[in-house]
C-alpha cells in the first residue's frame, strides 16, 4: 500500500510539502550489500528470480529514505520475447549474438509475450505491490536506445550501423522501430495492470541524434507507445538521456506527466523548452556525489531553489549512480532534499 505519495503528486504537478527524490540506478553496486548478492548471481539471473529481485529494489527504500522505488530489471528484459539473443558481458554492457541489420532481420522479431516470457517480472510487481510504502515506478527502453544495441551488437559511443540504417533504409527502420515502440508499450501496460504506479521510457542515447533526424526518425515511435498508454491513468515519464537538451522543444505534444533532464540543462530553460507542459525530473550530475559533504549539498540546494520555482518538480540525478558513488553521502543527500525542500515550501517558496 502507498503511504508516501509526494512523487506521484510532484508527477502530476500537486502541491507537496516537500521535493520527492529517487535516484537513477538506486538499486546497484554502490551497495555493499547488493555487490554481495551479484558475487553469487548475474543481472538477469537476479530478475528471473522475483523475491530476490523484489528484495534489491526494496533496498534503497530502506537504506536511502527515497520517495519512489524503481524496479528491478535492464531495458533488455524484454528484447528475448521478440527474438533477440543476448548476455550482459561485465565490464561491456549488453552483447547481441544475433543483430539487426537487414529487413529480413528485421521480419523474424516477433511481437512481446509478457504473459509467458516475462512472467517473473510481472511476478516481482505484484509482490512489489503489495510490500512497498511508496510507488514502484517501471521502465522501458526507448526505440532507439534498444535499437541502437540491438543494430550495433554492443554498446557504441558512435552509433555507426545504427545511423547507417536509418539513413541509408529509412523503411526498414521505421519497421525495426515500430516493432519496438509496440514491444515498450504492451510490457509497459502488463506492468501497469500488474501494479505499477509510474512508467518511465528511457531513452538513454538519442542525444547522439540531431534534432531534426529525432524528429523524423524517433519521434513518432516515441509518441505512439505514450497515445498506446494513455488510458491508463498513471503518471508517464520520458527520459531523453544525456546530451539531449537540443530535443527538448520537440517534446511538447507527448502524452506524458514527467520529462527527465541531464545535467547539461538548466531546470529553469528546460522547463522553458518544454513549454512548461511538464513536471521535469533532474538533474545533478552524478559525480557531483565524488565531492565533500558540503559541495553536494551546494549543488542540491541550487537545484532545488531553481526546481521549487514552478509546481512538479522530482529531484533526481542526470544520470544513472556510478558504482563507486558513496552510500552514505546519498543517505545524506536524500535527508538533506527532504529537510531544505519542507523549510522553504513552508516558506512559500511557491504556490
């Protein structure tokens, strides 16, 4: 049952009494605890397990004082439903033994079986469900995030195959996409019905885009798994990832509740190029959080005087929580967010 609801009301752009927090990658290897558990299983062995995976997400609930949980899984999960054959190599990221590279490549995907392929994550939502205090978000990879590993075979800091598809087969693409934005919005809904209470798409590397090739070869998959959801009525987030604040003002007509920020944005002219449709989410850099005690606090305190401008604000980080980011420097962050936030709301810091 949820008690603690600031992040859904933040989401939707309700008064609260002070700034909701989570964090990126909150479940994870800045837990002495939860490195213990990857020394005996994989990621994916973790997911497949979901008293185990309902366990590492509870975590930082317990640990950190967080306002939200976010499950835990890998935008990959679902990838295996549809034809994709993968491992999530150490120190590499996810490596496809079959890529996408051609349209009969792109034919053999078949559509999502949640029910029968994906049954211990719908499996951990619902202990979830019924164990957490605050609201589970679950998440999704974006079209092109997917595609961009699925096309590439591992993780790419150039993107060359992938861009080299959609410039040079544009048809093909827009199948590969469209076949992806139907898998993100059908694992997105099974999750909703199983109990989550926030969605968010991670769109972790289409700033590698310029805006005007987002627009036309991204956009619309992006804009039809939100129109597929919105139905249901829970709050929806679009994180566009890093580097992505040139994509900003394409953002406007989404059906969501939430647009998530990386660090290079400022709140202020990300709201601004968003048309202050949204609650915006952001955006510390993540390794602000290598600093004294002292400076982090200075950076959250800038942030949050800049986010508690406008109603719908979620503190959070630009990015995912690097491994060696300091558990007890978060657990004070968080207790910090909370204390500021509630002394200048009661302030009147805005309506």
């Amino acid at each position: 049952m949820t008690n603690n609801d600031l992040f859904l009301r933040a989401c939707r752009g309700e008064t609260v009494e002070r700034i909701p927090v989570w964090y990126m990658r909150q479940a994870g290897r800045y837990d002495p605890d939860y490195r213990k558990i990857k020394e005996k299983y994989s990621l994916l062995e973790i997911c497949k397990q979901p008293e185990l995976a309902a366990e590492v997400t509870l975590m930082p609930i317990r640990k950190l004082g967080v306002d939200a949980a976010i499950l835990y899984s890998d935008i990959m999960n679902p990838v295996a439903s549809i034809g994709i054959d993968f491992d999530i190599v150490k120190d590499v990221g996810p490596v496809i033994h079959n890529p996408v590279r051609s349209a009969s490549d792109v034919d053999r995907l078949t559509p999502i079986d949640v029910e029968g392929d994906l049954a211990h994550v719908i499996e951990t939502i619902k202990i979830l469900d019924r164990e957490l205090t605050v609201p589970l978000i679950t998440f999704a990879g974006a079209p092109f995030t997917l595609a961009s590993y699925i096309i590439e075979g591992r993780p790419s800091k150039s993107y060359i195959r992938t861009k080299a598809l959609m410039y040079s087969e544009p048809k093909v693409w827009h199948r590969l996409m469209g076949k992806l934005a139907e898998m993100a919005a059908t694992y997105l809904r099974a999750h909703i019905q199983s109990g989550a209470k926030a969605v968010q798409l991670f769109d972790s590397w289409v700033g590698s885009l310029a805006p005007h090739d987002f627009k036309e070869f991204v956009l619309p998959h992006v804009e039809s798994i939100f129109a597929n959801l919105s139905d249901l009525d829970v709050p929806k987030i679009y994180f566009p990832g890093v580097s992505s604040g040139e994509l900003l003002p394409h953002l406007t007509e989404l059906k969501v509740n939430v647009i998530g920020l990386d660090w290079r944005v400022p709140l202020s002219e990300g709201r601004r190029r968003i048309g202050h449709k949204f609650a915006i989410q952001g955006n510390l850099d993540p390794y602000v959080l290598t600093a004294p005690t002292e400076v982090i606090h200075e950076h959250a305190r800038r942030l949050l005087d800049e986010g508690m401008k406008e109603p719908g604000f979620i503190f959070n980080l630009g990015h995912g929580l690097y491994p060696e980011a300091s558990l007890d420097k978060l657990r004070e962050l968080t207790d910090f967010i909370h204390l500021y936030s509630e002394q200048q709301l009661a302030a009147g810091v805005n309506s």
